[in-house]
C-alpha cells in the first residue's frame, strides 16, 4: 500500500552480487507511479504519469508551461477525483483562455518528459498485452547481465559525446550487446531499440532488453509490447512498471550496478546462487 506521506511503496526484491555470492530477499520502498488524467472545463487533454502529491500545485504550474494560461489567476479551479483506473485533475480556466484552448485542441506528443503521446483519458493507458510463452525459455544466467551493463557503456557514442542522451541495448542470452539505440527521450530509445530489433529480424525472447535510465511502466509495456522476457534497468522502478512487470510476464531487474542488479519480478527468468 502507498504511504500516504511520502507517497512510496514496499516491494519484495531478490538483490544478486554479480560476484556469484548467493543472493539476499529484502525489501524495498519504491516511488508511486499513477495516471493522471488532466482536462479543462470537462474536456480530456492529457495523461500524464506522477507521483501523486501536490497535484493542485501540479493542476496550476501545468496550465502555465503548457501555455493554456498566462497567469496563475487565471486558473479559477483545480479539482482532484479518484478514478478507477488512476486520478482525474480538472481545471478550469477563464473563459477566452478556454476558447482558444478549443480552437488550439491537442494531446501531449512528441515530449521527452513524462506525458503518455497521444492518449487523452485513462481508459488508453495499458496498451500491451501479456509477453507470449511459446516454447520453452531458459533462465538467463547473472553472469550475462553483468556482462550486458559492463558492455552497454562502451556502446554509447552518443551518450559519451553529449552527456545528455538514454540508451537501451538489447543483448543475447550471453550477454552480448547486439544493438543499441541512443535518444535524449528514455522512451525514444526504447522504440528505437524496438524497432531495430524487428527490423533485423532479432528474436525478442532470445534475449533481454537493457535501459540506462530508470524505469516506468511506459518501459515495462514496451518491452511487452516487444515480446522480451527480461527487462534490466540501471535505476529503480516505480509502483506501476512493479505491479505491469507482474500483469504482463515480464521479468523486471532493476537499480542494476557494476556489483549487484536486484529483482522486482521474474527472479526465475535468472540463473544465479539462491538466497
């Protein structure tokens, strides 16, 4: 459950040393991660995907940076329900700030931040189905994840020339890094990383998928939506990627570092030394 306060979760984790040493169960406090659909005066605009706190003072600044208002009075009403599938934000605004919103209508495209493209209401939010299980698939031994992370860094010209772009790697089952994709969007690099793997024909199954960012139920759908196994993620995940990971089969390793990765989900799509 939620903390109310802090606005986190508890989550059961397996925590692997890539040293070989035999893993440990714990727990672990991790962001909650929620859809939130904004409208004004009653029309959808937009899903975005936050930690629910401080959403009036969200409702406002959002009106602002997205240049529905020009000023903060002119934002007459922020009102936070509870919805079934998420949080619903209505706003309302002056009424010429209204009309030219009309005239303007569209829906969040085209970000790096934390907008789901294209969707205006939560009935859209969960696009993935669950990961197909045809045939057998063998646990992916620890020691090629930890080949995986050694090697993605080396893989990202990009990323070393900028300092401002995520990568996502897909690897095989040894741990090779057969492909990676750069973008300054987490979610860019991800489709890209989809798409490449597609395009040349790669099974999807026949390895698993590397992010160098953290990660949130967009990444978890996307490599569903792929058909990969194993998701390994450099940061930690949310509540909602948690809680996808489990809905769609899809095994989700994440806070990944040079000495140990730690599970979230799907600890039998590894092999490693038992707790």
């Amino acid at each position: 459950m939620p903390d109310e306060t802090l606005r986190t979760a508890r989550a059961r984790t397996v925590t692997i040393p890539l040293s070989g040493a035999p893993a440990e169960t714990g727990e672990r406090e991790i962001a909650v991660e929620t859809g939130v659909e904004v409208s004004f005066g009653g029309v959808p605009f937009a899903v975005m995907m936050l930690t629910p706190a401080d959403l009036e003072d969200f409702g406002v600044g959002f009106s602002l940076t997205e240049g529905i208002v020009e000023r903060a009075e002119e934002v007459r009403r922020v009102a936070v329900t509870e919805e079934e599938r998420g949080i619903g934000i209505s706003i309302e605004v002056a009424p010429d700030r209204m009309h030219n919103l009309l005239a303007r209508r569209r829906s969040m495209s085209g970000r790096t931040g934390c907008g789901v493209c294209g969707i205006e209401d939560l009935e859209a939010l969960e696009r993935a189905r669950p990961v197909e299980r045809g045939g057998a698939f063998a646990p992916v031994p620890i020691a090629a994840v930890a080949r995986a992370l050694a090697e993605l860094p080396e893989r990202q010209r990009l990323g070393r020339a900028t300092g401002a772009t995520h990568a996502a790697g897909f690897a095989d089952r040894n741990g090779a890094i057969l492909l990676v994709r750069e973008d300054v969007g987490r979610h860019n690099a991800l489709d890209k990383l989809v798409g490449a793997v597609l395009r040349n024909g790669l099974d999807p199954a026949g390895g698993f998928v590397v992010v160098t960012s953290r990660c949130s139920f967009e990444m978890v759908e996307k490599a569903a939506s792929l058909g990969a196994r194993l998701i390994v993620a450099i940061s930690a995940p949310t509540s909602l990627a948690i809680e996808r990971a489990g809905a769609l089969g899809v095994a989700l390793v994440a806070i990944a570092r040079r000495d140990t990765v730690t599970v979230f989900h799907g600890a039998e799509a590894l092999s490693y030394p038992e707790a």
